[in-house]
C-alpha cells in the first residue's frame, strides 16, 4: 500500500534538506606523503598552516591568516574578521588530529576530520585525510564532490610545504 493518501499519488522521497537527514556518500580520503619526519609533518600541518593553505580556499581571501588556537581553528581577515572553521576534537602530537569541522557550512551540521600522520621512513611521513559525515550536509552528493576536489588541493599545497615534489 502506498504511503500517500491517493493512489496516483508518488511515494514521497526524502528529502534531503530536511534537517536530520542522512545520505549515504563516502568519506571524502586524501593521502599526500611529506619528506619530513612525523614531528614536522604534523608541525608543519598545525604551526604553519598560515603559510601554505590556498587562500583562494578561506573565507576572506588575501591577506587572511589561519591557524589553531585554543582548540579552535580559526581564519582572521584583514580587517580583523574571525570565522571559525573547527574545533579540535583530538590532537596526539605527531600521529593524529581530529577536527569537528564546520568551514563553509552550517555550523549546526559539523562534520568530522581526521588527519594521521604515519612514519614511512625516518624521513618521509603519510600524511592521511579523511572527512566524514557528509551525509548529515543538504546535497550531501555536491558536497562530496566539492570538498573532495579542494581536500586534494588543499593537500598538494600543504605537501609541496614540506618539500614534496
């Protein structure tokens, strides 16, 4: 039996804006491996992230500084501005950090970050990305692709940093 009241009527669909909703998307994954050992990879990551992340990928574009402060990660514009892009869930100095990340969407709707650091030699580390929880976003799919492609970006900055090639 249909769920709608008139039997020509099309069973309703979720929908995906509706707060509470959950698609099925997978975890945007992003590995880029730095010359560097873990201290400096996961320093270089967390110190200095001012210097490298794109800044066509803030808030307030030139001139804007981003960095963790108090458990906050946090961009500051020229003028001064503040918007906060996450909150530090865990950080193990040299293997983990994790984000509960709200940048560019409702803040209501965090979603999870998690980067690990992974000694591959005594001088290269991995570094591992990983965003989940997309599916709690409106247009979970659109989502996906978006930060899919600006994680990489992200990443190949960050690496080329570290004095990836």
């Amino acid at each position: 039996m249909s769920a709608s009241l008139f039997s020509h009527a099309a069973d309703p669909d979720p929908d995906e804006g509706t707060p509470g909703h959950v698609t099925s998307v997978p975890d945007v994954v992003a590995v880029r491996t730095v010359p560097r050992d873990a201290e400096e990879a996961f320093n270089g990551f967390t110190d200095y992230l001012h210097l490298w992340w794109p800044e066509d990928l803030t808030d307030f574009g030139e001139g804007t500084h981003a960095e963790f402060e108090g458990g906050v990660l946090t961009e500051t514009g020229p003028d001064g501005e503040t918007a906060v892009w996450a909150t530090v869930r865990t950080r193990e100095p040299d293997t983990l950090l994790e984000l509960e990340w709200v940048a560019g969407q409702d803040p209501r709707t965090p979603t999870d970050v998690r980067v690990e650091f992974s000694a591959v030699t005594d001088a290269a580390t991995s570094v591992t990305l990983r965003h989940s929880g997309l599916g709690r976003l409106p247009n979970a799919a659109r989502e996906y692709d978006r930060l899919e492609s600006e994680w990489a970006q992200i990443l190949d900055r960050y690496a080329r940093f570290m004095g990836a090639r």
